[in-house]
C-alpha cells in the first residue's frame, strides 16, 4: 500500500526530483509545450506538495 504525506521543499531528495522532474520535461516536450512552478513558486501558502 501507497503511503501520501506532505512533502517538504526542504528536503534534498524532494527538490533533486523536482528539478529532475523540470529538466526531463523540457527534453521530451516540444518546445514551448511545457511549464513548470520552480521551487519558489511551490512554497507558495496556496500550494502543497505531495510525496509517496
């Protein structure tokens, strides 16, 4: 079974997927085609982060 919790923007492991996650979707995407918060953007109030 999946276990979901907040994740936290500080944790090295969370960011490092993160900036993967960004960087793997520029390389596959058409040009133009993909958007993204950075991290600045995720510790916003508004947005929470999810880890499994």
């Amino acid at each position: 079974m999946m276990a979901v919790h907040t994740a936290s923007l500080e944790d090295p492991a969370v960011r490092d997927l993160i900036a993967y996650h960004q960087q793997d979707m520029e390389e596959m995407s058409p040009p133009g085609t993909s958007w993204a918060l950075d991290l600045s953007g995720l510790s916003g109030p508004s947005v929470t982060v999810l880890g499994a």
